[in-house]
C-alpha cells in the first residue's frame, strides 16, 4: 500500500490500469488500446554511482505486439531541476526498452499542471539540444465528478478526480460522490480506494471530510478507518496531549455531521482525560443525534 500522498497519485495507475484510459481521453491523445499492461522496474540507475527512480513505470502493449512505456511522475510543486530528471528518465527508457516513451505527470494544483505541460529545453539559450514536453494531468483538465449516478460508472476515475481537485471548493461534493461509489463495488476495491484516497489528500481539511464520511458508513471495512482516525488523533495527542488528540476527533465527527455542540459540552470533552472515556464517545459520535446523547 502506498505510504504518501506522493506516492497515491502515482500508484494508482500502477494499481488500476483502467485509469489510464480516461487520462488519455481527457488529453485528446490517441493511444493503442493494449492488450496486456505490466509494471516495470523503476530503477533508472547506472553503473555510475548516481540513483535515478521514477515514481511509476508502466509497459502497454497493444494487440499487435506494439509497445509503449509510460513513466509516471507525481509533482507536488514547481521545480526546475526536474528538467533534466526527465529527460534522463524518458532517454533511459527509450533505449532500455527500445520502444516510444512519455511522462505523464500528475498535479493537484492548476500552477504546477501548467509549468509541468511547458516544453523544457536543455542547450543554449534559442538553440535547444533536446525538448522535454511532458503530459500534464491536473485541476484544469481533470473533470470534477459531482454527480452519485457519474461516480457509480467509475469509483476509480472518482477517486483520482477527488485527489486532484484535494484543495478545490467542490471537494467536498466529490468526496460525497465518491463515497457512494464505494457501495457500488466489491469490498475489497472498496476498501483499496478508501485508503488511497485517505493517503492520496494528505495534510488537507478534505482529509478529515474523507475520515467523517467513511466513519458514519457501515462499510465492512469501516474499522480500518476507525482505527486509522484513532491513530490519528494519538499522534496529535503525543504533541498535545493524547487525550486532547482523542477529544478533537470526537468534536470534528459532531462538525462534520453538523450536530450542534454547546461550549459547556464542547469543555467536557476538551477537559476529559479519561482515553477509555473518550473511546467511549468516539464510537458514540458516529451514530448520537445530539451533543446531548453522546455524554448520556
């Protein structure tokens, strides 16, 4: 399972192929349909003591025993170093594999899509020696998928729309989407699509969004989550006070269900101490329809 926000924007076309048909169609690129998709090694490093690993290598090949290598690139921010990566990566992988190479590379904010998509020349200023122009999937030309019926044709396109679009005003109504999706699929991809979107939205309020909504489904994989906003709230508590990390989660569940919570309530449960206690109303926050009831 992936371990970063990085790492889920890349990795789910390693783990779900069928993604790449909708990143070709949204960028109008006419590629062979393959028959068979595999993973690569990743590894672009020399004899020379100098590492090179693009984040995801992927090799169609089409019915006709055509092959194309597709490396995948997630970018968080601009940087102009990564010229001259990607001309390695795409060089290395043209003559390792002897067959066309691309970079699709992956953003969720509009500035990096645009800076990722402009031709990076490498040579003297007017007279470039080599073009690097990479494909860039981002906030401006990935769809947002609002609509329930939309997202239940294609949880895993959902997905990737959710975590593109982490920091947009429509988040939300994604997430929303998305989470009706997942009832739509069997519970294992369900439970895959989950958590990549948990780790794909990183240190984002769509996050804790994410978190709520999974914890009031009854999804047989729900204690994952559970566990995972427990496990959350213990790491905040180590900086705060564990306790207090347990309390917050309590209180943002009541937000996000938009349960209202008076300020001598919301006192109790900041000033509680007891983990067990608090336990206690964690679970109770996921079904109380009152501030009241929670506490009963």
């Amino acid at each position: 399972m992936p371990s970063s926000q990085h790492e889920a924007l890349h990795r789910i076309f390693r783990d779900k192929p069928e993604l790449f048909a909708h990143a070709f169609k949204i960028l109008d690129i006419d590629f062979p349909t393959p028959s068979e998709v595999a993973v690569v090694d990743t590894d672009m490093t020399e004899i020379v003591p100098i590492e090179r690993r693009a984040d995801t290598v992927m090799m169609f090949t089409s019915r006709w025993g055509s092959k194309t290598v597709v490396i995948i690139e997630s970018q968080s921010r601009i940087d102009d170093d990564k010229a001259s990566a990607w001309a390695y990566y795409l060089s290395h992988a043209h003559i390792k594999f002897r067959c066309p190479a691309m970079l699709l590379v992956t953003c969720q904010d509009e500035a990096t899509a645009t800076w990722a998509r402009e031709p990076k020349r490498i040579g003297l200023p007017g007279c470039p020696c080599l073009i690097v122009h990479p494909i860039a999937l981002g906030p401006d030309n990935v769809p947002q998928i609002i609509d329930p019926a939309e997202a239940c044709e294609d949880a895993v396109l959902t997905m990737f729309s959710a975590l593109t679009h982490a920091r947009s005003p429509k988040v939300n109504a994604i997430l929303k989407a998305l989470d009706v999706a997942l009832t739509a699929v069997d519970t294992d991809t369900a439970a895959y699509l989950a958590e990549q979107t948990e780790i794909g939205l990183g240190n984002t309020k769509a996050r804790q969004i994410w978190r709520s909504l999974m914890a009031m489904q009854n999804y047989r994989f729900k204690s994952e989550f559970a566990e995972m906003l427990r496990a959350e709230g213990r790491a905040e508590g180590r900086a705060e006070g564990e306790a207090r990390g347990e309390a917050k989660s309590v209180l943002k569940i009541l937000e996000q269900r938009n349960i209202p919570v008076s300020d001598s309530i919301r006192e109790r449960v900041l000033a509680c101490t007891d983990l067990a206690l608090l336990e206690s109303w964690l679970v109770r926050s996921l079904k109380a329809t009152t501030a009241e009831e929670l506490l009963d």
